[in-house]
C-alpha cells in the first residue's frame, strides 16, 4: 500500500503514518454505516438547534441499536446448550 502524506519525516514514523490511516479508514467506515443506519443523507431542519436535536437523537437511536445488535449477537442461540423458556 501507497500512502502520501506532506508530514515532515521527524514529525511521523512510517508505522504512525499507516497507523493514523488505519484509524481514519475505520472512522470513515463508521460514518458510513451510520449514514446508511439512521439514513442521515442530509438534515432535514435548516435551523440550528433543531438540526442538532435530529442529529443528537438519530446518534442515540444508533447507540441503542448497535448495543441491541450487540448483546443479541453476543447471545448463543437455543439448542446450543441454552434453556428455552
């Protein structure tokens, strides 16, 4: 893999440089599955604070439905040695 970057060589080693990509391609990647989670295109309120209120609720129904999916695929399924009720 090619990377340029215009840090000066002092300033970065070459394994920093790879590590800081890394992290910006999974940030980049999080925003996009968030985008297609919530469907945050675009907002829908021109006004500020209401913009905000969207944004703020759409990222905490994000947080419950990763921590749902979580915790439903952390659960082994029945017949796998849990008992059914």
């Amino acid at each position: 893999m090619i990377v340029v970057t215009s840090l000066d060589a002092s300033v970065c080693d070459t394994d920093e440089v790879f590590a800081l990509y890394r992290t910006r391609c999974h940030i980049g990647l999080a925003f996009k599955r968030l985008k297609s989670l919530i469907h945050i295109e675009r907002l829908p309120a021109k006004d500020p604070n209401l913009a905000r209120a969207w944004l703020y609720s759409h990222l905490i129904f994000a947080l419950l439905i990763n921590t749902l999916s979580s915790n439903t695929l952390d659960s082994p399924p029945c017949g796998t040695g849990c008992q059914a009720t």
